[in-house]
C-alpha cells in the first residue's frame, strides 16, 4: 500500500490518497480543494477507481462533485447519511453507490472492509485495509468526534469499544489531526474507557 495524505481547507481535514503498488487508488473524504487534490493525484500517477467517504458532514464531502466530472469514479457513503439535513452537508452530498457493515470494497490489489461507527453521525464508517484504519471523526488521536451535529453519544461510545475490540494493532488515520494507532487510543484514549454518559 502506497499512502498520501492531505490536509485540506480551514477545517483542516484529513484527506487520504490510497493506492496499490501500480497505483489504483482511492481518495477518502475529500473534503476540500478539488484542484489541490487532482493535482496530487497526477503528481503520484495514480488511476483513481473510488471515493470513499466515512460520513456526510460539508467539511468531508465538498470536493466530490469536481472530481467526480474530473475523474468519473464512484462514490460510497452508507445510505443513512442521506437523511442528514441540508445544513450539515451543505448541499454537496452526492453518490452513486452504497455500502454498510462487512461489506469489501476492492481497489485494484487492496480491499477495504466496512465497519459501521455510528456516533458522529447516524451512518459513520470506518475503513480497514491491511493494517491501517480509516477513522473519519469516529477516532481520533486522545478523542472521538463531536456528537451534536446528527449523532448520538451513546452510540459513539458503542462504536470506540467496537474498534477497540478489533484483533491486532492498526495504524489510525483520523478525519482530522495526527496519525495515531489503536494500541495507544485503547490504553490512553479517556472515551474507550467511559462506561456510560449521562
């Protein structure tokens, strides 16, 4: 796996270019500066075959529809992400295909497993491939995402014990903010650990 990130816009998001070794990639929340985004994409010479997105919040989606007329590639979201209002997406979100829990999305010799993190919002994913998780704003680094903008706490502290329960150690790539690995958040990360929130 080849692995490039850009930190995109004011809201400073995470953006991931993720190929295999001959270079069929797939972008992950792209949220801001479409230009900025092709032009690594060229730079790298990378045949873009998806655009993964972890939710549906502006900051994560803005770029899509440029670089779906640049690129036209596909774009996955879980389905319930669709019912977010029109303020916290802005009117950008768009996609044509669909996935959820366990489904395997391949990209040229890499595959990404689904997981189901609601919390953040409603339909919130995270990506496995190899040994690196794709954490949106579900998991960051001594952190999880806000849950007042179309989520729900109980539900984000059900999906952080549900990462922490996965097999083996993994490199964590966050929605926003530096790289972490999940050895580190299920020692030291305070929500892992919160039984309960009232």
């Amino acid at each position: 796996m080849k692995l490039y990130t850009l930190v995109l816009g004011d809201y400073q998001v995470n953006c991931y270019l993720v190929s295999d070794e001959v270079g069929r990639a797939v972008i992950i929340d792209p949220g801001y500066e479409p230009e900025r985004i092709l032009r690594a994409v060229k730079e790298r010479n990378l045949e873009v075959k998806a655009i993964f997105l972890t939710h549906g919040h502006f900051d994560h989606i803005g770029a899509v529809k440029p670089l779906v007329q640049a690129l036209q590639c596909p774009v996955y979201v879980h389905p319930k992400e669709a019912t977010l209002p029109p303020y916290l997406t802005q009117g950008l979100l768009w996609f044509n295909e669909e996935y959820a829990e366990g489904d395997v999305v391949s990209v040229g010799d890499l595959s990404f497993r689904v997981i189901e993190t609601p919390g953040h919002t409603n339909g919130s994913v995270c990506l496995l491939c190899e040994d690196h998780l794709f954490s949106g704003d579900t998991l960051f680094a001594g952190s999880c995402g806000r849950t007042d903008l179309g989520g729900s706490m109980l539900d984000m502290l059900a999906s952080l014990k549900k990462l922490a329960a996965l097999e083996g150690n993994y490199r964590v790539h966050c929605g926003h903010g530096p790289e972490t690995d999940l050895d580190t958040e299920r020692r030291e990360n305070p929500y892992i650990h919160q039984r309960s929130f009232r």
